[in-house]
C-alpha cells in the first residue's frame, strides 16, 4: 500500500501558546520518513523531454518589391533564406505501446522531434496528430519494449487544495519535479486555447516545463502543463495545466486513427448570468448561462432546451459562464445521455440531452484560389457548425473563411491569415466559395474586402493591382 504524504509543521522559532497548542510534531520515524518520492518514482519514467528542429524561411525583400517593378516584370520570385529553430519542452507517456501527448506549440511545424525518455532512451517520434484548439499533440515512438506510462485521473473529480506535482524539464536542465496544490479549476480567462477551461497551480511551472505532467497524490495524471502566467517569463506562481478529461479525449481520437479531434456539442450558445440578471431572476448569486442561440436539430434543440432558459449545471457541475457550454460536452463521447439542469419561467427543470457531432452542412468544399489578385494562395471553405467547432469560431455562424494561406502567396503579403471570414469582395455578398470565386474574376484595378475574425469585427482592405 502507497504511503500518502503527510505534511509536517515544524516550529522554527518560537511561538505563542496558541500557536504550540496547533503545531504538530512528529512522533514516529514514520512521520518524519513521510515523502512525495514513492509519488514521483512511479510517475517521473514516464515524463519525457522533447527536442525539435524546425527550418524557418524569411523572405527577403528586393527589388521587385516596389510596385514600379512589378507592373513591368510581374510578380516577384522573392529572395529567401532558411534557418534551423530548435527548442525543447516535455511529455507524458500515457500508453505503454508508445503512445505520447505533449503540447502542440512544442512539436508545431517542427521537422524533426526527439524524445528523451528520463532513462537516456532516446528514440524519433511521429506525430498522430495535432489539435491547436486545446494546444494539444499525440506523439508515437517505436519500441520492441512496454514503455513506462501514467493512467488518467478524473479531473472532474479535483478540488482546490488539493495536493499536485509538476514534472518536467524546465529550462532544459533535466527533469524536475515540483510540488504545489490546486489553486483554483475552470480557469476560462487564461486566453490559451480555444477550449479555455484550465486548472490552475501554485506548482513551479517554467520554460520548458510545457507538455509536462501535473500529477496528484496517487501519481495518476491529473493535467498536462501548457502555460504560466507570468509578467518576467519566470514562475509567479500561477500555472494552468489541461485537465485530464480533455487529455485523455483528444488521445482517444489519435489512439482510434482520427487525423482530427470530432467534438460533441449541444448546439447552444448564450452568455454568463451576471449580478443584475441573477437578482432579476430570483438567484442568490450569478450562476448559470442564458440561452441565446440554439442551432436546429442540433442536441440542446431535440432535447426542448428553448431561447430564454437559463442553464445552470450539467450533471452534476454547476455552470458560471458560457465556456462550460462547449467545454463539459467536448470532454464525452457522441451518443452520451448528460442531464441539463436549467430554470425556465422561474421553476427548475431537468432535460436528458443526447450527445452528437456538429454537422458538416454545407460541405466546406476546401479551394484554393490563384490568379493575380489579393487572395491569390488563400484556401477557402464554406463555413459550418463542424468546421466552426474546428477552427473555435461561432457554429452558429455561416459564409466562407479562410483556412489556410501560403506562405509565398500575395494574400500572404497582404496579411491575410486564416480563420478570417470573407464578408465582401468587390461588392459582392459572400454566401459560399462559389460567390468568391465569381468576385475574384474582375478586371477592377482596386480591390476591396471585407473580412472577420473570429469576434465579428469587420475590417476592409483595398488594394491596388
């Protein structure tokens, strides 16, 4: 049986008889041997360092770049150089065939990754796949030998004050453990992924560090550390770790061959009670979320959730604000029943809500645009709740966005990136790629767009041919 971890207080200097009368002192060899390193030496095997080398090509300006030349030599070729990035963090062994997550910062665009397991084992690793909304990778390395891995806790099931420990190699200096507690869960204003819903540590968390595994007392894996918050780049003592229920959904999807992470959803959207509203609704404190939006046929919609009903708890984990809308549904699997419990003209009510995929309606139709114009390397698609769900956008939203654009391309020049929404090109109203198409095909000498992001903020940019 684990020897659980006793905290000891030791009287350091003297102090009044009240204080005496709470100060514990240990008694048995037992106490005084009580330590977190059976914890770490079932975990830290399978906390490994990763190393990654990416090329990086900027391109260098010339004399082609000046509009005067253009107009007589055309587009210009462009003068590039390459470089060679490396960088370091670390990850969790959570399969003994191999099986690695770490964060997708750590791996994105890397050419090249090592993994350094806490033995010297060294081996390459692949990538199963990338999920930028949860700042999430599954890694695979090849081995004729089970690999040392760290079973998944319920994260659901953490509390504040509870007892963790980081482990990771910050500042590339070797493997490191630290210890802390849970300092606060549902952190949703971090602003690191799309799926803001974090647990919060007092644990040092440092460069490096990133990919690493916060464990609890039993060594299971509670969360992956992804970012600190931090005003010198250092440890302040506030550090968010994925939970674990997340985690474990996204190497589910690699795990299963997916190429990609398929959320569940409610189809629901709608925004935080407040003071005020809660005081007109009869709550004694804000909780809950009121819904705004309810997508047709979507889940919430065949379960009789109605515009106006104020979401207070799935299952059984009250609801604070309109992230836990998306976050409780995208931790089950499709086909899962979870209750809703909701108020709805002053009484309460609980619905059952069958869990499905967003659809993919209309197809995206993914093209890539050419030609001598502004969007010129852009990819477009047409919008739907599923790759709204992919791309952390309003799924209740529709038209085209820009999902990806070609480093060489003019649209590239130009500072178009993805994920924003074509609104309007050349006077024409997008609706789908087709409409986009059509606008592009002009012999305008100015060419003027109105695009999106993510918020609904509209910018124009004109530019000449």
């Amino acid at each position: 049986m684990r020897l659980m971890p006793i905290l000891v207080l030791l009287a350091l200097m003297p102090a009044s008889p009240a204080a005496l009368a709470q100060t514990t002192i240990p008694k048995t060899d037992l106490e005084l041997k009580a330590s977190y390193a059976p914890v770490v030496k079932d975990a830290a095997p399978a906390v490994v360092n990763i190393y990654t080398k990416r090329v990086v090509t900027q391109r260098m300006r010339s004399v082609f770049d000046d509009p005067f030349m253009r107009d007589f030599f055309g587009r210009s070729p462009g003068l590039n150089r390459q470089r060679v990035e490396s960088s370091l963090g670390s990850g969790v062994i959570v399969d003994p065939k191999g099986i690695i997550v770490t964060n997708n910062h750590v791996v994105e665009n890397a050419g090249e990754i090592k993994v350094v397991l806490a033995d010297r084992r060294e081996f390459e690793a692949e990538v199963l796949l990338t999920d930028a909304q949860t700042d999430l990778a599954i890694l695979r390395v090849e081995t004729n030998s089970d690999l040392p891995f760290i079973d998944f806790a319920d994260s659901d099931r953490a509390e504040v004050g509870d007892i963790v420990l980081a482990i990771g190699n910050p500042f590339g200096v070797g493997q490191t453990v630290t210890s802390g507690i849970v300092s606060a869960l549902s952190r949703t204003a971090a602003s690191i992924s799309d799926y803001q819903f974090f647990i919060q540590t007092d644990a040092a968390i440092n460069p490096g560090n990133s990919g690493g595994a916060l464990v609890d007392v039993n060594g299971r894996l509670l969360g992956v550390n992804t970012a600190i918050y931090s005003r010198s780049g250092g440890s302040n003592g506030i550090g968010f770790a994925i939970p674990g229920n997340l985690v474990r959904q996204v190497v589910e999807s690699a795990a299963g061959g997916e190429r990609m992470v398929r959320r569940p959803w409610l189809g629901l959207q709608g925004t935080s009670v407040d003071s005020k509203v809660a005081s007109a609704l009869g709550l004694d404190r804000p909780v809950g979320v009121i819904v705004g939006d309810i997508y047709p046929k979507s889940p919430g919609d065949r379960a009789g959730v109605r515009e106006g009903d104020v979401i207070v708890a799935i299952g059984d984990q009250d609801i604070f604000d309109a992230e836990a809308l998306r976050y409780r549904p995208a931790t089950r699997r499709a086909g899962d029943r979870i209750d809703l419990k909701l108020l709805r003209d002053g009484k309460q009510k609980t619905v059952s809500v069958k869990l499905d995929y967003p659809p993919e309606d209309p197809p995206r139709n993914e093209t890539i645009l050419d030609g001598q114009h502004p969007l010129s390397g852009v990819t477009i698609a047409n919008l739907s709740p599923a790759l709204a769900e992919e791309l952390g956008r309003n799924p209740m939203g529709s038209g085209v966005v820009i999902t990806a654009v070609d480093d060489t391309s003019l649209g590239r020049r130009y500072g178009i990136q993805p994920n924003l929404a074509l609104v309007q090109v050349n006077g024409v109203a997008i609706k789908d790629v087709k409409d986009v198409l059509r606008a592009v095909n002009t012999n305008s000498r100015v060419f003027v767009m109105q695009l999106a992001d993510q918020n609904g903020r509209v910018s124009t940019l004109r530019v000449g041919r």
